[in-house]
C-alpha cells in the first residue's frame, strides 16, 4: 500500500512546528537547523508533521539529502510547494517511491 498525504502550510501553528521539531531524529532536526529563512525553515518543517512520530524519529538522509527509515520497513518521500507539504509513504522497503508538488502559476 502506498499513502499520500498532503498539508496547506499556512495551518500549522507555532505550538505544532515545536511539537514536530522535538519528535524528529537528530539527523533531521541537524538538517532544518540548516535552513535560515524563516519561510523555507517553515516549509521544510511541513511535510515532517505528516509523518508519525515513530516515523518522524527514525528517519535520516543521504548524502543527497533523500529522505529515508532507518529502520523502518518503509519508503518515504517528500516535498513542499510555497503553500502546500505532501508526503508518500510505502509499506516496503522495496516498493521506493517519490513524490513532487508545484503550484500552477496563473
């Protein structure tokens, strides 16, 4: 089974950013500690408060920066738009996946 899920950024509260920052593994919260814009730190925040926390706290990067479970027998993917954070997660290891959104310009 694969599971999409998707958030308007402009909804998460200050309280919720912390409450996501604090469940993340120490690999992910080293890698948003990286972003400086307030906007982008925000964006980058979002698509994490999709995850779980068990998956939030395990997860890590490669040297890419692709995101992945350590130890989860899962796939992940992320991404973010200005507006809008999605997710895809897999119930394999096996079945990897990806995902993208961008807004349509006018």
């Amino acid at each position: 089974m694969i599971e999409i899920r998707i958030k308007k950024i402009r909804g998460i509260s200050a309280e919720e950013q912390e409450n996501i920052i604090k469940t993340l593994s120490v690999a992910a919260r080293d890698r948003l500690d990286k972003k400086k814009a307030p906007l982008l730190y925000l964006s980058s925040i979002c698509p994490y408060s999709l995850l779980t926390e068990k998956e939030r706290g395990n997860l890590d990067f490669t040297e890419s920066g692709a995101p992945f479970f350590k130890t989860l027998n899962a796939s992940v993917s992320v991404s973010h738009s200005q507006n809008y954070a999605c997710v895809v997660v897999s119930e394999s290891k096996n079945a990897r996946v990806g995902i993208d959104i961008e807004e349509k310009s006018s």
